[in-house]
C-alpha cells in the first residue's frame, strides 16, 4: 500500500528532525555556534531526503529542475515511491557513506549544507512570511548563501559529525512514515519494485493529531536549543532579565 506525503508531512518530518538534532547536541563535540546551528538544521533538512523519490514531494519540488533529476535517479536506484529510500536498514547507510566523501572536499561539504538549509526553508514555510522560499531560484541562493556562512564561520572544521546528521534525518523521517498507513518496506524486499511493508501503522497524514506533533516537536526544538547552545542560552537570559529588570525596577536604595 502507498501513501503520497503531503507538504503536512513534510512539515512533521522537518521539525521532528530539528527535534532530534536538538536534543542529540550534548552527544556530538561542537562548541561553535555556527557548527551547532549547522548539526540542527542538517538533521532537520535532511529529515525530508527519503522523498526524492517522489516527484511531487517537497525536496523534489526545492529546486525546480536540479533536484527533478536527481529524483530520477534516486527513484530508480530506490525502485520506487518508499522503497530502498524508507530502508531503515539501508538508506541512513546510503547517504551517510554519500556524505562520508562528499566530506572529503570543502565545498561538496558546503553543497550538503545548502541542501540541508533549502530543504528546511522549504519544509517549513508555514512560519516563513510570504512566499519567496518556495522559489527555487531564490531558495537555492539563499541556501548556498548560509551555507558559505556556515563554512566561513567554522561549520565544517572537524565536521565529522556530518554524516551522522544526515543519518539521523534520515532515520528520523523512516520512522515517521513507519508509524502511517502507508507504513515502510521491510529490509531489502523492495529490491524487485514491489516492497512488502512492515504493516500498517495507527496515523493518516494530514490529521489534526499531526499538527500537534509538529507543534511539540518545535517546542521540543526550541528547548534543546536554549539548553545545549550556550550562545543562545546567554542571550535568551540576558534579553529575560533585562525585561524583568524594566518592568520590576529595583528599588532605590
């Protein structure tokens, strides 16, 4: 049985990704700002990567005819809509080794960073003002533009950790397909283009119950990031207690 991701997925999947690079920061050794910002929104972004196989999904859509084509590859190479993409066994395997090498050169590193960047600006639009991150031209400018910052900043020095970002995103968004009706392909059985699935999970995408798991999920982002970057966690404390300090002024002495 297949089921088409709607863009309400995709939010899900983006934020659910940002969540667990949240929370998972105290386990990776980054004491930069730009390479924390740069773990969470790879994890975040790269959350919707298993959806190049479908044509209509929101990574496919990001940058109008450059990622069209690589869709076409990773369909076929996937054999299909939630085949060897939503391999739980397989696909976090697949890309961490693609990005393993792509590591191996600062500016491929800084290519996975765009991606990762465009795909959570496009993900999650319904926070963004307008409609200009659904533009692919300008997504793709804006993302490379952060990604040169990220790189330029120290995002990529010992950036071993970027696989495992990528990883994770990956993971996060197969187990969140697994728990939908559409549900996900047991290990290696879609190798003949007609995967068996692990059974029918208890959501349908697109329920009211999906945008309070988004809505967590943010929250649960929010939080990971006031508690485990030290720049943020200052300035949010700083900004606190000056409004404490306006509305409850000390007494004079």
């Amino acid at each position: 049985m297949h089921e088409i991701v709607s863009a309400v997925m995709g939010h899900t999947h983006a934020v659910s990704g940002l969540a667990a690079g949240a929370v998972t920061l105290p386990l990776i050794p980054l004491d930069r700002l730009a390479g924390q910002l740069a773990w969470v929104a790879c994890c975040g972004g790269m959350a919707l990567l298993p959806d190049l196989d479908h044509q209509s999904s929101t990574v496919t859509r990001m940058w109008g005819p450059l990622s069209r084509a690589l869709s076409v590859l990773v369909v076929f190479l996937g054999r299909g809509h939630r085949g060897g993409t939503h391999d739980f066994l397989v696909a976090p395997v697949f890309w961490w080794l693609v990005v393993y090498f792509a590591g191996m050169q600062k500016w491929t590193l800084m290519v996975v960073l765009a991606v990762a960047i465009g795909l959570a600006l496009r993900a999650c639009h319904f926070v963004i003002p307008g409609e200009y991150e659904k533009s692919w031209p300008i997504n793709l400018l804006v993302s490379f533009g952060a990604a040169w910052w990220l790189v330029q900043h120290g995002a990529t020095v010992d950036a071993d950790w970027l696989p495992y970002a990528v990883a994770l995103g990956v993971l996060v968004h197969i187990l969140g397909d697994a728990l939908t009706v559409g549900s996900i392909p047991l290990p290696f059985s879609w190798l003949d283009g007609k995967p068996n699935r692990m059974g029918s999970g208890p959501m349908t995408t697109g329920r009211w119950y999906e945008h309070v798991i988004a809505a967590v999920m943010v929250g649960v982002t929010v939080v990971g990031l006031y508690l485990h970057v030290p720049t943020i966690n200052g300035f949010v404390d700083q900004v606190g207690n000056a409004v404490v300090s306006t509305v409850n002024p000390a007494d004079p002495a």
